[in-house]
C-alpha cells in the first residue's frame, strides 16, 4: 500500500491531468482583439508609430462614441510612447543594471 503522502501525491497529478480534458469556457475574446480597426491601432503601438495609432483609436472612436475603451487605447498609446522616448522598451534598459534596478533618469515629457 503507498505511503499516505505518496498517495496525495499521485492524486494530485491524477487531478491536474483529468482537468486539462475538460473543455474550457467560453470566454469573449477582448475587444482589442476582435474589432479590426482597435487590432490595427495597437499594431502600431508595437510597431512604434504612435500618432498613427491614437488616429485609428481615433477613427474607431467616432463610430463609436457610446465605447469608452477610447481613452483607455489613448492612454496606453502615451504610456508606450513615454516608455519608447525613455529607452524602457529596448533590451539596453534590463540590461544595465543601475536603470533596470533603479529606474529611469530624469521625468516624463509633460508637454507631449
């Protein structure tokens, strides 16, 4: 007979394994992801082309003016350009350890 610990042991690997067969619920994609216009503005955000970006939130916005996600896809656009502007996004900032353990130099861009 197996030892009390072993057999918690095996029930919870018996557990785990039983549960990934089960189907997962149905989750509604974000809405970043299934409205092509909001996709494409956050397509330029990562390819660094800012304004670009805040013009299709923008574009989409004005469709849509009920939808407050907006101002949430602006503020992230602004967010990601400060980051750019102070070298957050390149792999130069984690691996310079006095930024990476100490932060960015100076203050945000108060004018942009």
């Amino acid at each position: 007979m197996l030892p009390r610990s072993r057999f918690l042991a095996l029930l919870l690997l018996l557990s785990s394994v039983i549960g990934l067969g089960r189907e997962a619920p149905d989750v509604p994609a974000p809405v970043s992801t299934t409205v092509p216009e909001l996709s494409a503005g956050f397509d330029l955000l990562y390819e660094q082309k800012f304004t670009e970006a805040r013009e299709a939130f923008a574009s989409w916005q004005s469709r849509n003016p009920e939808d407050p996600f907006e101002a949430v896809a602006v503020a992230a656009s602004y967010l990601f350009e400060e980051l750019y502007v102070q070298g957050v996004l390149t792999s130069d900032f984690f691996l310079n350890e006095k930024k990476f353990l100490h932060g960015i130099d100076g203050r945000p861009d108060p004018s942009a």
